[in-house]
C-alpha cells in the first residue's frame, strides 16, 4: 500500500512528464510563459519538486520598515524575503536574475501592483541586483519529508 506521500511524489513525476511530453518540450511557450519541471532527490531532505517559470516582479521596502507583514515577521531594510498573493507563508521561491539566484521565502502578501506577481523586499532585490520593475525567472520549492 502506498503511503500519502508517495502518491504526491507521483502525481508530481507524472506532471513533470506531462510538461516534457507537451508540443515543444520542457521549455516550450506556453501562454508568455516559459516553464521547465525537474525533480531530484536530496539526502534526508526528501524529494523537491520545481517548476521555473517567467514572471513579473516589483519591490517593496521604504516605508513599510519597522511594520509587521502578513506572516508575522517584522520588515527590515535587508529582509530576505517575497510578498505572493496565495502562497503559504514560508514557501522557499529561488529568483533567477542576470544569472544570479536568491532563495527568499514568502513572508507577505502582494503585490499590489496590476499585472506582477511578485513583491520582492529590499533585502532580496539587492541581493539579486534587480532594480525597478520588469520580468524574473522564479522556481518554487516544495520539499516534502521521506517517509
């Protein structure tokens, strides 16, 4: 019998191959965006499951300093962290911009801005050298416990 877990980790398998299986392959344009799925083992961590895809991004920070977010942490000028509308708090996203990458967990709730889907802090936008407003690869992270 299999176990919850393992159930998920194939469901995950069988989308990952889904992804590849699609008109084009892993990478294809699909709808502006491009996505990719791999999943890998990691020891004693379980298995991690990523989809990258291109998304819009904005940051946030001025002003907001010193006040609490959405999941409780109170905001700094060199917080590592991103605002998502529906992920769960605490959600490990790496961002991918000009070859540099930053693993940055959901700490907020946003943006506010129409059309982005991502606010990134002052701490995560200096740390990826990103400046204003534009485009940001992204992977979400989920990891689940080996059973």
């Amino acid at each position: 019998m299999k176990t919850r877990t393992q159930k998920l980790l194939l469901v995950l398998a069988a989308l990952a191959l889904a992804l590849v299986a699609l008109p084009g392959g892993a990478g294809a344009e699909t709808g502006g965006a491009r996505t990719t799925a791999s999943a890998e083992a990691e020891s004693g961590a379980g298995i991690a499951f990523s989809a990258t895809r291109w998304g819009g991004a904005t940051w946030y920070g001025p002003g907001f300093y010193g006040n609490r977010t959405a999941c409780g942490q109170t905001l700094r000028r060199g917080t590592l962290g991103v605002a998502h509308r529906s992920l769960p708090c605490g959600t490990a996203v790496r961002f991918i911009y000009h070859g540099t990458a930053v693993v940055a967990r959901v700490i907020d709730r946003g943006p506010y801005a129409k059309g982005f889907s991502w606010d990134l802090t002052n701490g995560t936008r200096e740390a990826l050298g990103f400046n204003g407003s534009g485009k940001i690869r992204y992977a979400v992270e989920m990891q689940y416990a080996r059973p």
